[in-house]
C-alpha cells in the first residue's frame, strides 16, 4: 500500500519540486556524488533546499558506515550526522530481525558498513558456513571476493522451505557509479551465488520497500521527496513507498532510458540537475498525441515520434518525449525516435 499520494500538476508553471516538502530524501552515488567528488550543483542545492527542510541520506552501498557517509558529505561541504544517513544494512537488519532470533551467528558477505551494522543488531558475525550461521546476509564492498561468495554458497545450499537458512540482500544494485565510470554493483555479487545455489535471496534495500519505511519513520516524514539516479532502483522503490521522486539525470540513467521507462519506474519530476529542485516546475499538457512543456513539443504519430519542437531548454524535451511516449501506452520499441530526443548534453560521471 502506498504510503503517500503523488502530487499532481497544475496549469502554467507548477510549484518548484520542493514546495509541499517536509524531508528530502536523497540518493548518494549519482545524486550527491561520484566516487570521492561531488556531483556539480548537487551540495549548494542540497544545502539550500535544507533551510526550510529535513534532509536525509538513503543509500544501497553496503560498504560504508553511516558514520563514514556523513564525513564524507560534511567534507564535502554536506554538515550531516550518521543518523541522517539511512544505510541498506541497517533495512537488513530490520529484516534479520524478523527471522532469526536474538545473537544469532550470521555469515556476513561484505565489508565494514555490513559488519557494523549486524554487530550493532546484537548479532555475532562470521566468514565461515563451518559455524553453522542462521543466516547470510551480503551486500558490496570492493573486497569481496570468491572466497566470501562461496562460503556464502556453502552455507545456502539447502532451499529455505527445506529448512535452510534466510538470505537477505542489502541490494541488488547492478552498477555503480565511480569517477572513473560505471563499476558491476551488489547485483552481480549476489547474482553469482544464485547462480550456484539456485535460490534467491530477500532484498532489503531499494527498490524494495523497508529502505524507505525506515527513513520516512526515522525523519517523521509527512510528505516526502526522494532524489535518484535509478529508474530500476531509486524511482521504482519510491513509487512502492507511495513517495514522490525526481530522477536527477547525473547518475546511472540517461533520456534514453527515461524515454523506455515502464510504469512503474517513472518519476514525479524530471530532472537535469538539482538546481532545478528551486525552479518551478512546468506543467506537462498531452493533447491529441502532442506532449507540450513549456515550448519543446513532441508528437506521436503512427511508429514515429516526431519532434515538433526543440524549445528552449533540453531537459524540457526530454520531459516532453517522455509524456507523450507514457500517455500513448505503447513502448517505446513500438516507435521510430529520433536521435535528438534521446541526445545526453547532461553531465555524468
């Protein structure tokens, strides 16, 4: 069940994404930053936006500690507390709860971000399956390795409703960003044990929903936004959680995959960078097989979509493609596009 409406859009120019909002919940790789850096925009946005607002952190990354998140966005001009970052451990944590009882040995596949978080849920951690663990939980850390994932694989062999043991994700994050580009995430990790056990696991971070139950009870959150990079991920946990959403081109996802997004992955708001959190947002009119934002329009007719419009600014294209696509109920491979509507001018890592 939802656990808030989206907002909708009036005639003319709507409200800024941030009128309305109570807590900013915000991604971090992609988002915020890539690799050690910040994104361009992202900390004096953020910072702004946090004068009439709570801002929270959510992030999948398993390898890091809420406490060293925070240092790393207090360094980066970000003045944040580890209780301000809600990590997908800690969702884990929710989950191993749940299942198994108090002090359990768990096995743990991952780094210190993991490690703190089960010995801070009183559980007793190991590496072995030799230790008869009650259950694994795995999330990324660029040290983990074969030896780590199958420990992991010798420890599930047995399928659960045959009385193994619970496994819990912290995500299933496919890629990463980095400075240097696009890394294999938490996804390819844990796709490597199912691969040898057959089995899949519970997933506790986005874009499932008990990340996001644990930042909207933590912060007290009446009418949320969450900020990402991720239609797969961040966009489509949101839209399980009943929160509005603004996709930030700067991360993983470009037009291209906005234009393809499927229903459930589509965000409230569309956005080049996070400056546009303060701007008003245009209103999106689709009439006739002709999407109009502000003046980018674009048409659908027949297999082609037809770009009537470049207007002024390209993010307004792209939201205008976007509309028009979403309201045909078609997609997107059903069309012939234009290069033009799906062309990337926006920074990425």
């Amino acid at each position: 069940m939802a656990l808030f409406g989206r907002r909708t859009q009036t005639e003319g120019l709507a409200p800024a994404p941030l009128d309305g909002v109570d807590v900013v919940l915000a991604d971090l790789d992609g988002v915020v930053y890539a690799g050690p850096g910040a994104l361009p925009h992202a900390v004096e946005s953020l910072n702004r936006a946090r004068d009439q607002r709570t801002i929270g952190y959510i992030t999948n990354n398993a390898a890091r500690t809420d406490a060293s998140v925070a240092a790393h966005l207090t360094d980066l001009g970000l003045d944040t507390a580890p209780r301000d970052v809600v990590t997908s451990p800690q969702a884990a944590m929710r989950l191993l709860a749940e299942r198994i009882a108090p002090g359990s040995a768990v096995l743990v596949v991952g780094g210190d971000g993991l490690v703190t978080e089960v010995e801070k849920a009183g559980f007793v951690v190991t590496r072995s399956a030799d230790d008869a663990p009650a259950a694994v939980v795995q999330g990324f850390a660029p040290e983990v390795g074969w030896t780590q994932l199958a420990e992991a694989a010798f420890a599930l062999k047995t399928p659960e409703e045959e009385g193994g043991i619970p496994w819990v994700a912290t995500n299933t994050d496919w890629t990463i960003p980095q400075s240097r580009g696009i890394a294999p995430g938490n996804g390819t990790l844990v796709s490597a044990v199912h691969t040898a056990v057959g089995r899949l696991a519970t997933v506790a971070g986005k874009p499932e929903v008990p990340i996001f139950q644990e930042a909207v009870a933590r912060f007290g959150a009446r009418q949320p936004l969450f900020l990402g990079d991720r239609l797969d991920t961040d966009i489509l946990g949101a839209n399980r959680a009943g929160i509005a959403s603004a996709l930030v081109l700067t991360g993983v996802d470009r037009p291209k995959h906005v234009l393809a997004a499927p229903e459930g992955s589509r965000p409230t708001y569309i956005l080049g960078d996070l400056r546009e959190l303060h701007e008003p947002y245009p209103s999106v009119h689709v009439s006739d097989g002709v999407a109009t934002v502000r003046d980018a329009k674009v048409a659908i007719d027949g297999p082609d979509i037809r770009i009537l419009s470049a207007g002024g600014r390209p993010i307004d294209l792209v939201r205008a493609g976007a509309a028009a696509i979403w309201d045909s109920g078609r997609a997107i491979f059903g069309f012939r596009v234009p290069e033009e509507l799906y062309a990337d001018p926006f920074h990425r890592p």
